[in-house]
C-alpha cells in the first residue's frame, strides 16, 4: 500500500508489515511518511484544494453518490492491483480482529452517509442554502449569509478500532476542503479505499493525500492543517484539548441513565442496554460503558450480565461474530489482569463471574477474546464506574438523583430514560454532555444528519460579516462593498 501524495502513489523506502491477527501470516506492507515530508507536502495545500473549487457542492454531493457505490461495490485500485469489496472486507478483519460480519455492516454505514451526503450537510448546515460555499454568500430568508473556510486542508490522525468513524470526515470533500488522512496503523485499508472510491467517482484526486506515519508525523499533521480531527485514548488527545485547530474526538464514557420514575420499569429496556453494550463489538466511542440508575443497580446488572453472557467468541469469519479478537492472548490476560485489580477495590463487583464460569478471556479461530463484562458498582467514585475498553464492557452505577448528573462526568452520548421535569431540565443544561437523547434510543445509533461531536462544518467554516451592492430588493444595498 503506497502513500498518496495530493492523489499521486509514492512509494516508500520505510514500510511496516501488517499480520493476520489470528495466524500471524504478512497480510500488507504499508508505506511509511516521515515528519519532513509531511511537512514539505502540507505546504501545497491551497494548490491540493483548488480543484474542488472547479465544482459545486451540488456536484461533489453527486460524486459523493457515486462514491457510496464504489466503495461497497467495486473492485479499486490498491498499490499496483486492485481490491473487491469482499477483499477489503477480509484484509480489514485479519490486520485490525474485526469480524467480517462487522466489517459488512460499517462498510454499509459509511455507504449511506455517501450516498445520503445532502441530507448529511443540510443537518450540519442547520439548512443553508449549499450554494453560499459556491459564490461566496446566499440570501435566504431575507438574510444575507455568507461563511469564510477556515482551512486548505481537513488533517485527521486517524483510529484502528472500528471503519464506521471514517464516515465523520467524509464530509469535508462536498465542503470543499482536502484530506490529510494520517490512519491507524492496523486499519489503513478504510481511508484509502474511501480516496479510491471519491477519484474513480470523479473527484480531483489531488484532494486526497494519505499518510501512515508515527507520533511525529502525526504531530505534522496536527500542526500543518488548519484544521483537524483527532482520535486516540486519553492520553493522547490531552495535549491537544484546547486547540481550537483540533477536534478532539477521545474516549466516549456513553451513559444509559434511569431516573428516579423510570428504574423501576427498566426491564423493558434491556434489549436497549445490550445493543448500547455490545453493538460494533462493543469497539465505538458510543458505545455505552456505563448505566447509571437511582436504584436497583444490583438487579440491572445482573440481569445484563446473563443477556450478553450469550456473546460467544467466535472464529472471524463466522456471519454470528459479534466480538472483536485482541493482539494477542497476552494482551486479552493484561487487560483482564487490570480489571480485576480494580475489582479488588471495595464497592464493585463483576456481575458476570455469577453467570458465566470460566474467566474472561477465550479463544476461537486462532484469536483471543476479551468476554463482555458488566460490573456493578456501589460507588460512583470506584475506578470501574468511568473505565472504557474496546469490547463490551458496562458498569452499572448506584447514584443518587441528586448528584446523578454531576457524578456521571463527561459523556459523548447520553440516553436519559425518564419523565422527570427537573432531571429533563438538568440534563439539558449539562455542559458535560455532548449528544442527548431523551428517549428509548440506543447509544450506538448514530442519526448522520445530527453532529456527532463537535460539527465538522463549524470546525471548517465560520460565517461572518458581509455588506453588498447586490443583495437584491428584498434588503437594503449596503453604501460600498467589503
């Protein structure tokens, strides 16, 4: 797999070679970018973008389309071959443990937020007219509206854990900005194949420019974009936090939540809970890795624990899969390990040891699993009750409704499952809440046309002030031009 340099393959002298997860056989070597070349080509960003200026949105929203088709459907180039959707399917369970069945349903996610690439913008946009980004303003509805681009180029240092947040940038190319995808190591096979798919639709391939690279070169990115997207744990997106350039997009710590006049009815929502667990393996940011309720949390995570008990590990290639496999057996024992040092501490306890006996950690096909876990805490303040890990893993949390919101701390979604007037209204003033449904909806699911986190059109683009001659007669000409 080479690099793309604003569209163009260059090969790489420095490469790092992928392995089959479960046999350990080479799958793909990828070519590698250095900090300084990042650098050098990061300068060419206004000569990357030009191109995109030669369409209009309603244009690159139709290569968009047929984008969506390409990449679930066709054979693409890779390196000097090509690669068939099946192919890709496969080479991205063997490097990253996904299993394919998995892979299918985020390559279909991404698909639709191509092929639904207006609805998508008109939810980002909050309804602008799209053809302000062509000629510069709009009037509409008596206003004249007019947005200034932030950045040549969209950075985004990239994760490994699921394809499905690749569908988070897609959007910056119907904006009109280009690409500087940095990808995760064990899955380049996403953001590469999304490029191929956007050229072969028509798209102007010096758009597009693909780095694997390390910390340093990911740093290049950050710092040489105008603006960018930055996925990794905690410890990674810490330093950025603040920068307004980067879109820190960290771990999720997604809720479910019971208020007071709900919990006692909260056994018609356990199939909501599983699918908040466990749905993408357990492996996204929205996943839910906490339930929080007023009371009855002994009951709750009891009976969760016997529903995803039922989560087999399975070889990849099986259409059941639901599990995603680990490195190594050795990683799965470590992470295992360190939960139950945690559990060690008084006040939690790990629910599913009284439903399923043989430990957490299994094997099949070749490759190590870590089993769902659902642990209970007594203690908003145990180190389980804010702990998230990429397999379906929930702590099922006691917490007082007084102290409810303030004790959960930051959640990408939240999933409040009450009629209580004061909880509704708290909930809605949280500032520690990014996405809210106040509704029976699971955490996992995803509505494209709302942002996620943080909006990528506000990241890209800000509207400013504009007077001029030609508003029309619906508003007064402003005396001179600015």
């Amino acid at each position: 797999m080479p690099l793309l340099r604003g569209g163009e393959n260059y090969r790489s002298l420095a490469i790092v070679r992928l392995a089959h997860v479960a046999t350990g056989e080479p799958v793909a070597e990828v070519s590698q970018a250095n900090a300084g070349l990042i650098a050098h080509d990061l300068g060419r960003g206004a000569e990357w973008r030009r191109p995109l200026e030669g369409l209009s949105v309603g244009e690159l929203i139709e290569i968009s389309r047929r984008a969506g088709r390409l990449f679930a459907e066709a054979e693409l180039p890779l390196g000097d071959g090509a690669q068939s959707a099946e192919t890709f399917v496969r080479q991205i369970s063997a490097t990253t443990g996904l299993p394919e069945a998995l892979a299918r349903g985020n390559m279909a996610k991404a698909r639709f937020v191509l092929e639904e690439m207006e609805t998508v913008l008109g939810g980002l946009t909050r309804g602008l007219d799209l053809s302000a980004l062509d000629r510069g303003y709009v009037v509409q509805e008596g206003r004249l509206i007019s947005y200034r681009r932030e950045t040549d180029l969209l950075g985004a240092v990239l994760p490994s854990n699921s394809p499905g947040v690749h569908s988070l940038w897609l959007p910056a190319i119907p904006l009109k900005v280009g690409l500087a995808l940095k990808p995760g190591r064990q899955e380049p096979w996403t953001p590469y194949r999304i490029a191929q798919a956007f050229i072969a639709a028509g798209c102007p391939p010096q758009a597009f420019s693909f780095y694997p690279t390390d910390y340093a070169g990911a740093g290049q990115v950050l710092l040489r974009c105008g603006r960018s997207l930055l996925y990794g744990d905690r410890s990674t997106v810490a330093p950025w936090e603040g920068d307004p350039r980067v879109q820190v997009h960290g771990p999720g710590w997604s809720k479910v939540v019971f208020g007071p006049d709900a919990v006692d009815g909260w056994e018609e929502h356990l199939e909501l809970l599983a699918s908040s667990v466990a749905d993408n393996g357990g492996r996204s940011c929205v996943n839910a890795s906490g339930v929080w309720a007023t009371s009855r949390g002994e009951e709750i995570a009891l009976r969760l624990a016997e529903r995803l008990a039922r989560i087999e590990a399975l070889p990849l290639d099986h259409p059941e899969a639901r599990l995603a496999a680990f490195p190594s057996r050795e990683a799965a024992d470590r992470l295992s390990e360190w939960i139950d040092a945690r559990l060690a501490i008084p006040g939690a306890e790990d629910m599913t040891a009284r439903v399923r006996p043989g430990g957490r950690v299994a094997e099949a096909g070749g490759c190590a699993f870590v089993l769902p876990t659902v642990i209970h805490c007594q203690d908003p303040g145990h180190p389980l009750a804010q702990a998230e890990f990429l397999f379906p893993f929930v702590a099922v949390v006691d917490a007082p409704a007084d102290r409810l919101v303030p004790a959960m701390g930051s959640s990408l979604v939240v999933t409040a499952l009450t009629h209580d007037a004061d909880l509704t209204r708290e909930l809605l003033a949280a500032v520690n809440i990014e996405r809210l449904n106040l509704a029976p909806v699971p955490t996992s699911h995803v509505a494209w046309d709302q942002p996620h986190e943080g909006n990528l059109f506000d990241h890209l683009y800000r509207q400013r002030a504009l007077q001029t001659a030609e508003t029309g007669p619906e508003l007064r000409p402003a005396a001179a031009a600015s």
